[in-house]
C-alpha cells in the first residue's frame, strides 16, 4: 500500500493552484469570473495526479453549485515538460516561473490572485512570492507543521489549513500530563525507526515530524526531562529491548506509530512485565481510527489467542488524537472522489488513499477561499486586495463538510484535540479535549465516530 501513499506524496508535490480574477473575462454581468490553473508535473516520479484532480472536480463543482449566481469557475492546466523530477525544489521551481508568468502576463488583465499549494515540505519561493504581490497563499499540507518555523513576517498573506500541528499537539500532551500530575516526570518517546526512516511515505513523514517536535517541545518548551528512543516495531524482540532500557529511565512512554504497530508494542510491554498501573503509555495518532494511518486496537483477527493479553495491556495505554466528526457529507465527498478517479482519470482508489488527510485540505482550501471571495464580491470589496482578504478569511470558524474548520488570527488552523481511554465496552472514548472553537481544555463531550480521517 506504500507505493499508493508515495503515489499521492508526488501528485502534492507538483501540483500548484493560482486562482486569478478577470475583470474583462466574457461572461454575465453579475458574475466576476475565477480561472482555476492546475499545474502537473512529467517524469518517472511524477505521473498524472488524479487523486487531487478529483478532488479539485468535486471542489469547483461545490463552488459552482453554491456561489455560481456570483462567481463563475473555468479550469486551465498547465504540463510541466521535465523528463526525471526528483527534488521538491526543482517542481516549485517550474512553478513559481509558470506562476510569474501568469502573474505578469498583462493579456490576461489580472485583478487578483491567489495560489494553493504545492505540498513541498522543504521549499518557500512560492510563499516569499505571495508575501511580494501581496497575495493569498494557502498550506494544505504539513509544509509549516510546526508554527515554531513558521516566520510571519516572511510569510504574512499565509493561511495554512493542514490537519494537525505539533504545536498544539505538544500544548496539548503537556496539559495530559498535568492532569496525571506528570510534568516533572521523566518521559519516554518511542518513535517507529522502519516508518521513521522512510520519510517518503506519508506515514513517515508526519512520524518524523511528530517525533522531532514532541520530544523537542516536552524538553526545551516545557523543561520536560525526556529522551527519544528509535526502535523497528516490526521487530518483536527490539521492542522488548528498547522497552526494558526506556523503563528503568521513565514511567511515561509515548509511543509514535502506526496504529497497527501500537498492538505488538503493548503486547512486547506485557511480555517484559512492564504495563499496569505504574506505567502510563499514550498512542499519539493525529487520524483517530483510520484505516490510513492504522487503527489502535487490541483486537486482532489473525492473531487471536493473543487478544486476551493484548486488551489487559490497553488498560494502561491512551490514545492522543485529533476530533473528527465523520459526517454524511464527508463520506459522501470520499465516494465521489473514488467513483470520479475511476470513471474519468482510470484510476482505482484504496481506501488508504481515498483518506489522504492532505488531499483533502485542498478541497477545505478551496471552500473557504471561495466563500470569503463571494462574502468580498457581494460587499463591495476589493478582490485584488489580498491582505485584506488575508484579514477577513482569519480568526473565524467555517464549516466545511459539517466540520468546523477554525482559522486563528494568525492564520493558521487550530484543531480539537482529545485524550481517549478503554471503556467497559472495550473501544476508545474520549476522556478529555481541546476545544480549537472555544481554546480551552474541557471534560469529554458525546463519542465521535472517526472511522476514518480528515
């Protein structure tokens, strides 16, 4: 299932969205009218992306559908002739001159624009670009995963809307360890080496990412004495060995990886003697029981003469999340995204793909701009003014497939956080949450289900 996820690592990366308004564009009156640019890269790692073209058909049809009487949607996209791309670098590139082009090109009388993407984790020309025309920029992506990188003074007309943090993932691990009265307690953060060195998977990289910034963020912002621990989950033996070393430093053990790694991690635990109550094991997993990224379970079909010992070890595991609702609307979108890859671009979704959280951002992206843009239009305002929009598109709350998407006064999205722990029905409940709406921490609130991700 990797190659899927290094399919859709490289169908992000190469693909730009420009946004431009045309004031002499033919079209009615009423209607100020949007080009939708698509960029799309060639070459051996880059293929037709049609993952996010069908995510980008679903979003100009919901644009069509829900403001056409004011905006009126066209689609161009521009190839980009490069026979073996290989750095991210290299993609923006290409991109950013296609962008200056279409920025200075005086036939096209351009009276605003802004851009989308590209999903490069390593490069900023096309945010340094927006910030110099004044521009909207939107991060669909873990581009700026960590706020702490994210300078706003260099990057100040940028809104990003990827699906998690580490920022608030740390405020919010550090707030669950007050409430065990742990934050003077030695702490342990396990991280999966065999998806942690593949940092070109998905999987990897937010595993990278996570790890780097949760142990960084428990010891230098929260004087947390912590200490890291690389270990291949997928062997059983390691685990034991690497359990052994990290409990006689710390009772408190963060284990960051897949969801269907977690279980033979508690189990090589129970197997040394090392769960109940002296310890304390949290499952951080920003996509809460999906089956992209794996879910946490201690249930198992194809092992089951260990289930027993598995679900007595998950009385001393909690799983740290991010809150999703899965909403008609959302599964709807999912199932059109699937039906539209196959039946127009001859592509056959799995479900792993069909739930690429950052995928998905595009669309959210791509809802929130062209609502603030029609709120501008029918107010009179200046659609050219990018930190005006900038302005306007900031700290609120927009619903987006019967989500809240909340967008702070910086610009970046905040999300709901939540602790979760076994009930007596034996399945995850939240216990405690972060509330992205309201900014604070509060008692759980009724079950969610998030059978799949955001």
């Amino acid at each position: 299932m990797l190659e899927h996820m290094d399919f859709f690592r490289s169908a992000s990366l190469c693909l730009a969205i420009c946004w431009a308004l045309f004031d002499d564009f033919p079209s009615s009156a009423a209607q100020s009218t949007i080009a939708l640019l698509e960029y799309t890269g060639r070459g051996d790692i880059i293929s037709n992306p049609v993952g996010l073209r069908a995510v980008l058909d679903e979003a100009e049809d919901h644009l069509r559908t829900k403001y056409g009487f004011q905006l009126n949607v066209t689609r161009k996209t521009f190839n980009i002739y490069r026979s073996n791309p290989t750095l991210c670098d290299d993609l923006e590139t290409e991109m950013a001159l296609w962008a200056g082009q279409l920025r200075y090109n005086e036939t096209l009388d351009i009276a605003g624009m802004a851009i989308i993407g590209p999903d490069c984790l390593w490069t900023s020309s096309m945010n340094y670009m927006a910030k110099e025309w004044e521009i909207p920029v939107f991060v669909p992506s873990m581009h700026f995963a960590n706020r702490g990188n994210n300078n706003r003074s260099d990057y100040s007309t940028l809104t990003r809307v990827a699906p998690f943090d580490n920022e608030e993932m740390v405020k919010f691990v550090y707030n669950v360890l007050t409430m065990f009265n742990c934050t003077t307690c030695p702490v342990v953060v396990l991280c999966d080496y065999d998806y942690y060195r593949t940092r070109e998977s998905l999987q990897g990289r937010f595993i990278t990412s996570a790890c780097r910034a949760l142990e960084s963020g428990l010891h230098k912002g929260n004087k947390i004495d912590t200490k890291l621990f690389l270990v291949n989950t997928a062997d059983t033996s390691a685990v034991q060995e690497i359990l052994i070393k990290a409990s006689a430093i710390a009772k408190v053990i963060f284990l960051v990886a897949p969801g269907d790694r977690v279980r033979s991690i508690m189990l090589a635990a129970s197997d040394q003697l090392l769960t109940g109550k002296e310890y304390l094991y949290f499952a951080v997993q920003p996509w809460h029981e999906t089956e992209f990224f794996g879910n946490v379970t201690w249930y198992s079909e194809t092992d089951p003469d260990r289930n027993a010992d598995a679900r007595a070890a998950f009385d001393s595991l909690f799983k740290i999340s991010t809150r999703f609702e899965n909403t008609p609307e959302y599964r709807n979108l999912t199932s059109e995204v699937k039906r539209v890859s196959e039946e127009k671009y001859g592509y056959n979704f799995s479900h792993k793909d069909e739930a690429d959280p950052f995928v998905l951002s595009y669309y959210y992206s791509l809802a929130i701009y062209g609502q603030v843009l029609n709120e501008t239009l029918a107010n009179g305002g200046d659609t050219s003014d990018g930190p005006a929009l900038c302005r306007s598109m900031w700290n609120r709350t927009y619903t987006v497939l019967g989500n809240d998407v909340v967008i702070d006064a910086k610009g970046d999205r905040s999300v709901d956080w939540i602790l979760s722990q076994m009930d007596s029905t034996d399945k995850f409940r939240p216990i405690m949450e972060y509330s992205a709406r309201s900014g604070l921490l509060q008692p759980r609130r009724d079950p969610v289900d998030n059978s799949t991700t955001q």
